[in-house]
C-alpha cells in the first residue's frame, strides 16, 4: 500500500527464468502488476509505482548506468525494488545497493576476462569457438575432452571450387571487364532446364578464371 491507501502499482521488469518468482514475489506484497517487461521492454506508456528485478545485476552490471536510471526512475516517483535484495531508500541502504553494484560490475568483467582467456586458448590450439563457419568451411568434430567435444574448421568440398573462383576472379580479373568484372551467378536446377546457355556462361567463366 502506499500512502493514498491503495495498492502500489508495480511493472515487472524480468528475465524469462525469473517470470515465476517475480509475479509470485508482487502477489505476495500485495503489489498490482499493472506492466510486463520482458529483457528489452516495450515502448508503451504505463503509469506504475515500482519496477521489480531478480536482482540489481539483472537490471544492469554497470554501477554508473544502474544509478543513473535509479535515479531516472525516482524522478518520475517509481522505485526499483530487487526481490533478492531487499533494501530502503534511506542512505545507508543506498550505500549497500552502490556496493552490491560495484561488485556485480567487478564480477561481470572478471567473468568476460575469464571466458576471453579460454577462447583465445581454445583458438590457439585451432579449435573452433563456435558460431556459422565461413563459406568454404564446415565444422567437425575433432577430439573429446570427457563431456565436450572440440570441434575445427576443414574445407567443405561442396563449397570449395565457388570460394576458389571468386578469389581468382578478384585477384586475377576475367574476361578483360576488370576485378570480378563478370557477374555470373550459379545457376539453380531450374534455370538450367530453363535455359542451357547460362550453364554454359558459367562454365565458360570458371574456365577462363582457372
């Protein structure tokens, strides 16, 4: 309740793992959630009161931004309240909350430097970190380590022959027209039915880049 006797409007501001607790953390303050926010949020313009995250870490792990918008928020009256820790408005509550997000911005770059320090590692020992390969490569597995498999990059055979003809058209030109001077796409199954000669236009251009 708030001093007007009736119930404080909250807007939840989540991670989709925490949707359970939060909703459940406002039920039980008699909070009326009147917004959802979910990561990003949304643009709509809802009035609320309070704004509740996890924790102040969820809501952001820079110090200055998390203040800047704590601050932000009490300008236009709402509070932000952390369901896993607690705290008042009075000052040394504050001081906790700048503490707690100094060490949060501490951990968060500590971990960054960590996961840096084994990519790097793991790339140094021509393993694949992950994500789509480049064109011409695919990703194999390459040992197992207990649970984890690495995986490396090897030439995909079925891209292999397209990667070598665009670097010889780049580097070595075709045709007289200049550096990838003939724009040829490969052609589907379809258009060669349709049309014999463009199979042979792209015959005929890989010939004359070879």
């Amino acid at each position: 309740m708030n001093c007007s006797g009736r119930a404080a409007r909250a807007a939840l501001y989540l991670c989709v793992s925490t949707v359970r607790q939060d909703k459940a953390y406002c039920a039980s303050r008699g909070y009326l959630r009147v917004e959802t926010y979910i990561e990003a949020g949304t643009s709509k313009s809802v009035p609320f009161d309070i704004v509740t995250v996890h924790s102040f870490s969820r809501f952001f792990r820079d110090r200055f931004e998390l203040e800047f918008y704590v601050r932000r928020l009490a300008t236009n009256g709402v509070r932000l309240v952390s369901i896993t820790q607690e705290m008042g408005d009075d000052p040394m509550h504050v001081m906790m909350r700048q503490i707690m997000a100094l060490f949060d911005e501490y951990q968060s770059k500590e971990n960054a430097k960590h996961v840096l320090r084994a990519l790097k590692e793991n790339a140094r020992q021509s393993f694949w970190n992950g994500s789509l390969p480049p064109i011409g490569y695919r990703v194999v597995a390459a040992e197992r380590r207990g649970a984890k498999v690495k995986k490396k990059l090897e030439i995909n055979p079925l891209h292999a022959d397209t990667v070598r003809l665009i670097y010889r058209l780049a580097l070595e030109c075709a045709g007289g027209r200049g550096s990838m001077g003939i724009k040829i796409l490969r052609p589907t199954s379809t258009s060669v039915a349709s049309s014999p000669a463009t199979a042979d236009a792209w015959a005929s251009a890989r010939s004359t880049a070879s």
